[in-house]
C-alpha cells in the first residue's frame, strides 16, 4: 500500500530550506514568489521512502505556512490541497493520504475531500494515534510527578483531537478545565459529557487553575504565556506550531512543557528532516504509514472513534511504534524537573 503524507510550512523561516540559496534572501522576498506562483504549482514531492519492507510512503508539501493556510480564502486553500491530492492519487499511485499538520482542520478533518467525487484514495487525518499518543503522554507526566488528583485543562477542548481527549478523561473522572474560543463551540462537545466536574470556559487565562493542560488547537501562532500557568504545571503541547510561547523554560523554569504527540521512529527514515529529535517522528504521520502497514482501505475522517484509538494503540505496539521521551523545544527534559515537583 502506498501512503502520502501531506504537509506544509509551519513559518516563513522555513522558506529558506525550500528556496535555493534561501539563507541568503530575504524572507520577504521569498514569501512574495511564493505568493505569485500559480496555484498548482504550490506543493512539490519531497521524498520517497520505505515502510518497514511492507508499504511505501511519500512526502508532498504545500509551500505555505500555518498562517497562510488559516488565513488566505478557504475555498483557494481547500483548492491547493486537493491538487496536491489528486497528484499524490494520480501521479504517485497513492492509495492513502495523510493530512499533516493543519491540512486536516482546513478541510474539516477531512470531510470535505470526502465530498470532492475526484478523490478515489482513502484519508486519514492522523488525529487517532495523535489523540492516544496525547493521553499517553499525560498519563505518563502525571505519573511521574505523582500528581494527586490533578485538575486538567483541555484547550482546543472542542476540536477533533481535543473532543477525544476530553472523552478520555471525562470518562476517567477527571476534574477538567474545557477550553475554546468561543462558547458556542462547546454545543457539539456537550452532549457526550458525562456527570458535571468539569467547566467550560473561553478564557484561555484560566488554565491557570489546572495542574496538567492538554493543548491540541489549530492556531497559527502560540497562545499559552508564562502568566496562564500556575506554579509546577506541567504542559502536553500537541499544537503544530507550538501553542507554547517559545522562551517558556526561561521565564517559567519551574513549568514543564512537553512536545505532545511524538513518537520514536527507530525502523523508518522518511528522507526528510522534520526538524525534531533524531528518530522521532510525529503521532499523525505515524497513523498514516501504520494504516498503511495494515493495508486498512478506510477513512479515519471527522471526530475520531474511541474504539479505533484503542486499535492505533494497538497497532503501535504491533509495528513498534511508542511514544517519544519527552522534551520541550526538542530539548531533553530531565528527570529532576518532575522529581521537583514531586517533592513540593
């Protein structure tokens, strides 16, 4: 089985390692070409690659960045994907496409290439195995830092990844701090809530109540400061780009910040550098070349299924695919920082 996984800039820093001679122009003028470039002409094959002697993957990116792609006209943007789609379907034989990074929330988790009648492929949006990797994660952390009864914050509590985190734990009876940017949001969410401790809230700044947050939204730029943290908490960013400021370490030495949704990638080298950890590898490109693996022919498109995340967990552990150790900024975290908070 042959599987595409999609991608795109996650900054216009990232323009210098598409552009010849990138380190040297301005990034600005770089930004400028790509936005002349006829449409069709904005996503390119990045790599060929191997999947463990069984199936055969392609990298194919789309030459904008987060911003652009939240932010320029949604039908143009559906429109660049789908031809990248079609290429992948067409011209590289594809039989499954992984929709990386915000490719999935541009076309609604992957509903709407559903409804284009020109794509034959299946689609996986990834946010399975993200969503198990995100849980495991969590419960990893708060193991190690012996909370006691933690109160959690989910932001991007209604979004795909997030309803299935909120799920989880929910079911779990876990006291939690919902999150999103508008109330209304929340409509969806709120009949599969069960009991009543939880909140919900669109007022980002109170996280600073929780002693664990989960963070899985789709904006382009990061949204938690060191001020929304309260002291010793610990932070799962599953968010690509980063939800967390960068410098969070520096002002906030006391705040662990994980890089969520990561996962070791000892058997596969996809030819390309992603930019993380030497074989690591993200949860959602692993989803995909796991289906793959399978031979699975389905969509895993919309609101991720709780039983089929117990079959990705399951698939991880058949093909020897576990979570990452935890860093923050692809830097190691070490032990002490949780053996700190432990002993306050």
């Amino acid at each position: 089985m042959k599987v595409a996984i999609l991608g795109h800039l996650l900054t216009k820093k990232e323009y210098r390692s598409i552009f010849p001679f990138g380190k040297y122009l301005p990034l600005g003028l770089m930004e400028w070409i790509i936005s002349i470039l006829p449409d069709k002409k904005k996503f390119m094959l990045i790599s060929h690659f191997n999947i463990l002697d069984k199936a055969e993957g392609y990298v194919v990116g789309i030459a904008l960045t987060s911003e652009q792609i939240m932010k320029w006209d949604k039908e143009r943007v559906r429109k660049i994907i789908l031809d990248s789609i079609l290429y992948a379907q067409n011209k590289l034989g594809c039989d499954l496409v992984m929709l990386g990074a915000l490719t999935a929330p541009a076309t609604s988790a992957g509903l709407w290439l559903r409804e284009q009648p020109e794509v034959k492929l299946n689609i996986t949006t990834g946010n399975t195995y993200t969503a198990a990797i995100a849980i495991e994660g969590a419960e990893k952390a708060i193991t190690l830092a012996q909370l006691k009864s933690p109160k959690m914050a989910i932001v991007g509590a209604a979004g795909v990844i997030g309803e299935a985190i909120v799920k989880y734990f929910n079911a779990n009876d876990f006291d939690l701090i919902l999150v999103e940017r508008e109330m209304d949001r929340f409509e969806r969410l709120k009949p599969q809530l069960k009991g009543g401790n939880y909140v919900l809230t669109d007022k980002i700044s109170d996280i600073v109540k929780a002693d664990i947050i989960i963070t899985a939204t789709s904006h382009p730029e990061a949204l938690i400061i060191p001020e929304y943290l309260k002291h010793n908490a610990i932070v799962v960013d599953v968010a690509e780009p980063s939800d967390v400021v960068a410098d969070i370490e520096e002002k906030r030495p006391d705040v662990i910040s994980i890089d969520g949704g990561r996962v070791k990638w000892e058997k596969v080298n996809i030819k390309f550098n992603l930019g993380l950890v030497k074989n690591v590898g993200f949860a959602c490109m692993t989803e995909g070349m796991m289906q793959a693996l399978e031979n699975d022919h389905h969509d895993y498109i919309g609101s991720v299924d709780m039983e089929h995340l117990k079959e990705t967990v399951a698939w991880g552990k058949k093909w020897d695919f576990p979570i990452a150790d935890f860093t923050c900024f692809n830097k190691d975290i070490p032990f002490k920082k949780f053996n700190d908070i432990r002993h306050e």
